[in-house]
C-alpha cells in the first residue's frame, strides 16, 4: 500500500497551560521518525503566538487559531485534514505518515477524538493513534487540584508524558506519577528531561489501531476503585484535602467477567451506557470474550459516547480469557456499572467482579 493509500495516525498532543507541550513537540520533531508529519496547533485568543515557537516547515504546519479546536473550530478541523489528504494525494506535499494535534492548555480533548472517530467524511483516511498528556513535574499537583480540565486531560491519556522532571526531588516525582496512575492506570507514563521525551510519539497507540495484545491483558490488574488507605492517608496527610476531591469526581474501575458474553446483549449495553452516562464516561476500554467467536476476542475503545468500531484479534494476548472492561469515569459509581451488565447485558452478576489484586 502506497504512502497516500494507507490510513494516517493521528496524535492529539494535549496538557495544561505550561505543561511544556511545545517544548516537546519541537523536540519530537527533530527525530527522522516525524519527517512526514503534518502539525495543527489550535491557540485560544485573536493573536496566536505558540505557533511561532514551532520549529517546523511550512507543508508541516497549519494553525487553527481564534478558538478551541475542541468547541468552536472543529469544522475547521475537518476541513484541515481533509485539505492535508488533498494536497498529499495531488503530490503537493510529501507523503503524510502521521497527524500530531495540538490543542491549547485550556481544552477538553474528547471531541477531537469523537471528530476522528465518528466524522464519516474523515472515515477510512484518518485514526486516532493515542492520547498524549502533557504533566508539569512542578505545578502538576496544584493543577490537578484546582483545575476539573487538567485531571480530564489525565484521564482520557493513552501516554502520560512528566515534563520538567530535572526541576523535582525524586520523592514528589514519584509522588505524582502515584497519583497520575490512579487517574488514568491504564495509560503509560514516561519522562522528559529538559524536554527530551523518552518515548517516540510514533509508538503511542490505543487499542482502536495497534495496541500490543500483552499491554491489553494487563489492562484490569492497572486500574482500582481508588486509592489505596494508605494513598488516600498521604494525600490528605500532604496536602490537606481527601484525594476523591482533588481527582474532582474521576475515578477507576475494572472488572473481569468469567463466562463468555452474548455480543448481541452486550452491544445493547454498550448503546445504553453511551446514551445515558455517556458524558461523564471519560475512558472505556474491553477486551471482551464472546460466544460467537470464542478465540477471537473482541477489543473496544470508547470516548464519551462515542465508541470505536471493535476491534477483532486473531487470538488471546495471553492464556486468560476472560472479558476485561476498564472505565475511567466522572461521578459514576462503580454498583451502577455492575448493575446495568446484570440488567442490559444479559450477564450473571455473580461472574462480575473485580480482578485479582494478588495478581497484578
């Protein structure tokens, strides 16, 4: 398949104000790995200026200024990526290989993922390869706290990147990256030093497009309710306040299902989670074992109410086969989520349950 036939990643680049998102972008786009890539920056205010920052070609970069490409701007969103396949196919540009969008420090990312996923006229030509999250080492904490955008920003993450890392003591390094792993436990993290990135942005890539079946199987045994005692202890010992106030409402849970699913039952569900709860569901992923096809599980991937086409494997990543769901939600308890597999996917409540903490 040719450069301009084969479906185009795309990176969305997202994180607070001061996160060091350019700073890392500029460095990821020195690597040879990005010599194909296509950039779209979007800026909040008339006058944008991080664009002028950006070390990278005219045929590489595209400005969406004046607004959020996550509200206001993503009709101009879909005409800029379908202008980019255009001049790519005509030769006027060199072969795109990869998308990085970066939004502004103030914004949700979920509706440039529904944009990817759900826009038919960007169908077939584009995919959504990951979420990358921006953490600033120093202010991150405070920004989790008092900012609801920056712990969303978290939670929808494939890759959580902590940037400013030489400026911390190892101890609140760790700290944070404890906390991080309660917000978002399925997302990896890595570290920048002095805004060197110790990942390619290439490799990021949720399980809608390429995720490593081994990373998939570990999935339940990364998420939990909460914090732990003795977590929740030292956030509050630390800074004062419970830690389910600082995650404002966030939280994780996984569940293991023993018995095969009816795919027909489950996908009602699927409709009625994404109908009725759709909005504060921040994250879902499954790997799901169904009994029309037994060794082929089925792998799922959801922002909100939106949900990827499912994704179906050639065989188990690994010798347990059973259904694996992890949710990232806002303001959801976990008794609810239990409730409606019992009542709209038809599954026995007694072959619901949580994972195997011992073997995590």
């Amino acid at each position: 398949m040719s450069g301009t036939d084969r479906a185009i990643p795309v990176t969305v680049l997202t994180g607070f104000l001061g996160s060091g998102k350019t700073t890392v972008l500029n460095r990821l786009l020195r690597r040879p790995s990005l010599a194909g890539a296509a950039v779209i920056i979007n800026e909040f205010g008339a006058i944008g200026l991080d664009h002028l920052l950006i070390e990278a070609s005219e045929e590489q970069f595209t400005l969406l200024d004046n607004g959020c490409v996550c509200c206001t701007v993503r009709g101009d969103l879909v005409a800029t990526l379908k202008a980019l396949d255009r001049r790519s196919r005509a030769g006027e540009v060199p072969d795109l290989t990869h998308v990085v969008i970066e939004t502004t420090g103030l914004a949700d990312p979920a509706p440039i993922l529904h944009t990817l996923m759900a826009e038919p006229e960007l169908a077939g030509r584009y995919y959504v390869a990951g979420v990358v999250t921006t953490v600033d080492a120093v202010n991150g904490w405070s920004t989790l706290d008092r900012h609801a955008e920056a712990a969303k920003q978290v939670a929808v993450a494939d890759r959580l990147l902590v940037t400013k890392t030489d400026l911390v003591l190892a101890e609140a390094l760790s700290e944070l990256q404890r906390r991080l792993a309660v917000l978002a436990p399925a997302a990896r993290q890595s570290l920048a030093h002095n805004g060197e990135a110790d990942f390619d942005i290439l490799d990021v890539r949720h399980v809608g497009a390429a995720a490593e079946p081994d990373k998939i199987a570990a999935w339940p045994e990364m998420a939990g309710q909460e914090c732990d005692p003795d977590c929740a202890r030292d956030h509050a010992h630390h800074h004062g306040h419970h830690h389910a106030h600082a995650h404002h409402g966030i939280q994780s849970y996984s569940f293991v299902i023993d018995e095969p699913v009816e795919w027909a039952a489950f996908a009602r569900w699927l409709d009625y989670v994404a109908a009725l709860k759709g909005e504060d569901l921040l994250r879902f992923k499954g790997l799901v074992h169904v009994t029309e096809q037994p060794e082929r599980p089925l792998v799922l991937h959801g922002v909100q109410h939106v949900f990827h086409p499912p994704v179906r494997l050639d065989a188990w990543p690994s010798a347990d086969r059973r259904t694996r769901l992890v949710f990232i939600v806002r303001d959801i308890a976990r008794e609810t989520i239990a409730r409606t597999l019992t009542k709209f996917a038809a599954i026995d409540a007694a072959s619901i349950r949580a994972p195997d903490r011992a073997a995590a």
